[in-house]
C-alpha cells in the first residue's frame, strides 16, 4: 500500500466527504458537503500542504464523482 493511500483512506476513516474527477487525464477534488471536523484537520494537516505529485496520489484514492 502506498503512502498517498494510506492519507487518503486515514481521511475517508475520519468521515472525508471531498471526491476526485479524473477526466481526460485532469484530476480535480470536488467538495458538495462540509468535513467533519477531525476530517477537515487532517486534510489541513497532512494533504494541503504536500507537493503536487504526491497531493495527486492522495486524492487519486478518494472515492471518484463517477462512481456510485
């Protein structure tokens, strides 16, 4: 398991609402619904401040808009 997993599934445990689109090779996180919390922190804390490639890997484990 790959560490940007590992954040992404810790922030899912902790009620994460925020979702990826990935789209023609376009990546973005779409937030409808307001974090708990906990979850809110720790997006702050550990996936906002990572460089690019690494934010990437993280959100790419987020559950995706395209999927039920």
């Amino acid at each position: 398991m790959t560490e940007g997993r590992r954040i992404a599934e810790e922030y899912l445990r902790l009620g994460g609402k925020r979702r990826v689109k990935i789209d023609d090779n376009q990546q973005t996180v779409r937030v409808w619904e307001a974090d708990p919390p906990a979850a809110e922190q720790f997006w702050h804390d550990r996936v906002e401040g990572l460089e690019a490639r690494r934010r990437r890997e993280v959100e790419f484990f987020l559950p995706s808009i395209n999927s039920p």
